[in-house]
C-alpha cells in the first residue's frame, strides 16, 4: 500500500513503507523524455540527465557526488525513456538524509558548466557509437523508426551524433526551466521510513520551486495500413531481427490481455517462441518477445539473432506462433503464464527500489496506482477467450513491422513473408 500528498507547488509525493527492509530508495520522476522534445531539442532529455550528474556548487565534480553515496555503500543512477526521467538512489536507512540533499542538489543546482557540456557530448557521442555498433541495440532502435516514422516516439531517446553536436547550454536550460517544475515530478520513496517523515523532509527542500508550464508530449501519429520493412546491411555473423507488432496504450482496458499474450508467446525459458525456435527448431540462441505500453500507442516486439542463411524459416516460425495464438491458448498454459506473471510481480516487490518505481512510474504518467493486489485479481480474472479475442485483433497483416540489422539482401522476399 502507499500514500500520497501534494505540495501548494504541484509537486506529488508517493511512499510506501516497508519496516522489515534495511534500504530506502528515493526515485524522483520528471515529465521530460524524447516525447518532450521539439525538433531543435532532439536529445535534450538525456544530455540534461548526464549532465546534472556532473556537479553542483556545493559539490563541484562527478567525483564528489559519486563519492557522497558510494561512501556510504548507497547507489545513484538515472535514466531517460521516451516519456519520463528517472533519478534515484537507494541508501541503508541511516543515510536518508544525506540521499535527499544529493538529489534535490543535482536536480536543483547543477552547474551546467561550458567544458563539462563539451566533455559529455563526446561521451554522449561514445555511447551512440557503442549502440551502433551493438546490432541487438542498434535493431532494437531501428523498430522504433520503422513503427512511429518521423516522429518523436520512433526516435532514439539520446538523439543522433548530429543533434547532439547542435544541442547548446542555453537550449538545454531553457528545456530544463521549462520540463524541471514541480508539478511535472513525483517523488517517490520506499523502505523503512513513514509517510510524515518523508512529506517533511521533501517539504523543506522543495517547497520554493516555482511552478512552470511544461510542454506535452507530441502524439503518436497511428497510421499504418500495410507491413512495413527496413534492413541495414552490416558484416555481421549473425541477422539481428525485431519483428513488432502495433499494441495497446497505457489506457487501453485490454492492456493486461496483451502483457499476458506476451508471457505465453515470448517470456522465458516456457514460452511459445524459446520452445519453437531454440529449443524445438534449433534457429536461435536469443529468441524473446516484449511489450510497450506508452500513454497514447504501444507495441509488441520479437526479437531473435539468426543466422543470416536461416532467416526466411526463423520469420516463418515466428509468424507461425503469432497465428497459433489468434487460435486459442489452452488451460493449462493459460494458468501457467498466470502463475508465471503474478510471481514475478510479486518478487520484484521485495525491493525498495522497485516499489519505488513501480508508484512513481504510474503516478506520474497516469495519475493513479494500481496496486500489486490489483494487478494479480486483473490477471486472475482474464479468460483464454479474452486472449483469444485480443489476438485477433492486433495480430494482422497490415500492422506488421520488421527491421533486419545485418548481411541480408533480398528485401521483396522477405517482404513478401509478412503475412498473417
């Protein structure tokens, strides 16, 4: 269970406490990501991330910082995803204190500094450079082209070499002043530690930040209407493939239908796709599948490393699973990809950072939290013909999508298998 309060400023503040742990881990959610960003600001979401790990006045350098945390034996990280941006830190719980001033610092006083800028972008540059030349990376990006073409969802989250270098300080301040507000965060809290304590503390850090506009995120533009291929030829051993499907938003009733859907077609060593493919067929060593659920679209994503000689027979066996599935899941599998889901859920739960997040995620994109027991009585109450039914309608031929990353020619060929 959890609690919440809202700050006079908009600023929202979510804990649950969990006596029996050592940790407590602070996450601070913030409405900024690549769905954010206007043209001119590609990559403005991450290099800000990077960046407010960099130094602050207080604390001049990345060493300091680092050094603040890991000197007590706590954890400090971030990320930035297409629709938010996440900073947390997870501490034992003597050291709570010292966590909160370190964040509302980043967040609050980092110095932006000119020659820091310079060094991170060629960082930023650096991990372009190692996504490209990572083919499971690099095709896992290329699918979002190839679903959401020219538009912010389908870009990669980092931007490009290209708009990285034109990125200036004063072009990320603005973003900032205007995606950094208080009523666009959440701050998140889990572990041994009450709700008032929290609420106080968060109140005498946070209290003054002003208030802004933030901009929305850029809708997804949905249109598709027959199956879409792209394949960048590389020498590699082996062909990298997602083959992807249009999904279900964030919103969409039947959202917990498809997350299901996926445990039986892709999800772990049981699965429908690692039995067939790997286990029975012998085509890949990695063969898994994954949804995405974003507040206004969403996807389901296959992805294998082949050999490029036996691609065609691997895209066969995948559509071949898809079909099967808009044919009915028995019982007995139907309880089982049950069971499997609601266990991990609840494993996942014994950690203070994933409770952390899994409030502050849904908090800050929805505006409600499911709780763990709510989620387990959805996926309880689903039917094989609720799947069956779901299926159907999103497994088509006209929705699907294919990127390729390595030696493969024969493009009409390939296209010409994308039917179901």
């Amino acid at each position: 269970m959890y609690q919440k309060s809202v700050l006079e400023n908009g600023l929202r503040i979510i804990t649950s406490s969990m006596p029996y742990t050592y940790s407590v881990c602070i996450m601070i959610f913030i409405g900024a990501g690549s769905r954010y960003e206007r043209a001119e600001e590609v990559g403005s979401s991450h290099f800000i991330e990077h960046l407010c790990f960099k130094g602050t006045e207080r604390r001049a350098t990345s060493k300091e910082i680092s050094e603040a945390i890991e000197g007590v034996g706590g954890m400090l990280n971030g990320g930035t995803d297409k629709e938010l941006t996440v900073y947390w830190c997870k501490v034992a719980r003597p050291h709570f204190l010292l966590a909160l001033d370190l964040m509302v610092d980043m967040l609050r006083n980092s110095r932006f500094d000119a020659q820091d800028m310079e060094k991170e972008r060629q960082i930023i540059i650096e991990e372009l450079n190692m996504s490209m030349d990572s083919p499971p990376q690099r095709v896992n990006i290329l699918i979002d082209e190839v679903i959401w073409p020219n538009q912010p969802l389908g870009r990669d989250v980092a931007g490009s070499k290209e708009t990285v270098a034109a990125l200036r300080r004063e072009m990320l301040l603005e973003y900032l002043s205007r995606q950094y507000v208080p009523n666009n965060t959440v701050v998140s809290v889990a572990g041994d530690i009450g709700h008032e304590e929290v609420k106080a503390s968060l109140s005498s850090v946070f209290g003054d930040w002003t208030t802004g506009t933030p901009q929305p995120l850029f809708p997804a533009e949905e249109s598709q209407d027959e199956p879409r291929l792209h394949i960048e030829h590389r020498n590699t051993e082996q062909a990298h493939l997602c083959l992807s499907l249009r999904g279900l938003s964030t919103f969409h009733p039947d959202r917990f239908n498809l997350d299901l859907l996926n445990v039986i077609l892709g999800e772990g060593m049981s699965s429908r796709l690692f039995l067939e493919i790997r286990e029975r067929r012998g085509l890949a060593y990695d063969i898994h599948s994954y949804v995405d659920h974003f507040l206004d679209s969403g996807a389901v994503t296959i992805y294998a490393g082949v050999d490029p000689k036996r691609i065609d027979a691997t895209i066969e066996a995948i559509l071949e699973e898809l079909r099967r599935l808009k044919d009915g899941v028995p019982a007995l599998e139907l309880a089982k990809a049950k069971e499997l889901a609601k266990g991990r859920l609840l494993l996942r739960m014994e950690d203070t950072r994933n409770v952390a997040g899994w409030m502050g995620g849904q908090e800050l994109l929805t505006g409600r939290i499911l709780t763990v027991d709510e989620v387990v009585s959805i996926i309880d109450a689903i039917t094989a013909e609720d799947l069956e039914r779901v299926a159907r309608v999103l497994f088509i031929t006209e929705k699907l999508n294919l990127a390729i990353v390595g030696p493969i020619a024969g493009g009409d060929r390939l296209g010409s298998l994308l039917q179901l």
